[in-house]
C-alpha cells in the first residue's frame, strides 16, 4: 500500500510538471547598454561606376564619416589599387572633438589628426651624425668583399656491390 501511494504522488508530481506551460525567451543578440536611439541624419551612397565610388552618413550624436575613391590601372594584372580618401569626426567621451582625414592607395594607409601621437625630434647630436653620414661614404672607398660562390654537395660515386648475374656461379661440392 505505501508504495502505491508514493506511486501515485510520483505519477501526480510528474503530470503537474509536464502540464504546466513552457516558456521560451530566447537570450537578445545584442544587449544594448544605453536604450537611447541615435538616429542616422544623413546618408549618401554612390556605388561604383566605372570603378569610382562614395559615402557618406551623419548620426543623431555628431559622428561624420565620408569616403571616395576609385580604381587606378583598371584591367592591368598586379597593378589595380583603389585609391580612397575620407575624413570621419566625432566627439570623445571626454568631450574632445576628434577629426581624422585620410588616403590609402598602393603605398598604405596614411592618417592626419591632431590627436593621432608624432614621434619625438630628433636630437641635435644624431641629426648632426645623420647629416656627416653622406660624407664619410664619399671619403672612404668600400671594399667589397669576392662574391661567394655557393658550394653544393656532390655525392661520391655509389660503392659497387656484389651481382649475382655478374660473378661466377657458386656450386656445391664440386670444384
């Protein structure tokens, strides 16, 4: 009798469970940690034509990103590049404006702004060695060393061993 009614209390628990209703809230893919909508004011989209291109957008918060460019030595192989310049501004989180203009082609990325870090000058006593560099290569001949000739390795040639089809045949027993 007790493990008819435990029996039965399981049977009851397990038809309680399955009977209440499932619910599935799938996890958001993006959480967004401010919920204030920044709306694009602005937007310009040129596809290419006859391999030029540009784009612009403004956003609600003041971020401006403009680009052109355009293909350079069209059809010939290993030679195309696209030239692109564009500029893009917005304001830091520390309330600084940042404005960055830029180009890229064959040669690579190249940015101006006034944030972007410089290096350092040059001391006065390298710049100095650097300008007398010139001068000392005219004064001193250079000796150049023979060229070297590369040595590779050739093998000996292979030992000769025993061939049965070239030595006499070997019999037993008899002379």
């Amino acid at each position: 009798m007790n493990s008819f009614l435990c029996s039965l209390a399981f049977a009851a628990t397990l038809v309680i469970v399955s009977a209440r209703p499932q619910v599935y809230a799938p996890a958001p893919a993006y959480v967004n940690q401010d919920p204030k909508f920044i709306p694009i004011v602005r937007y310009e989209n040129n596809p290419p034509v006859n391999g030029a291109y540009s784009f612009a957008f403004e956003t609600g918060n003041g971020i401006q990103v403009q680009e052109q460019g355009q293909l350079k030595n069209a059809g010939q192989k290993d030679a195309e590049a696209v030239a692109s310049q564009g500029a893009s501004a917005y304001t830091s989180p520390e309330g600084v404006p940042i404005s960055i203009q830029w180009y890229a082609d064959e040669t690579g990325y190249h940015a101006v702004g006034d944030h972007l870090p410089t290096p350092p000058p040059i001391p006065a006593e390298i710049a100095r060695a650097i300008a007398t560099l010139p001068k000392l290569v005219e004064e001193q001949p250079v000796a150049y060393a023979a060229p070297v000739v590369p040595q590779y390795y050739t093998p000996s040639p292979a030992p000769q061993y025993y061939s049965p089809t070239t030595a006499a045949p070997f019999r037993f027993g008899k002379k």
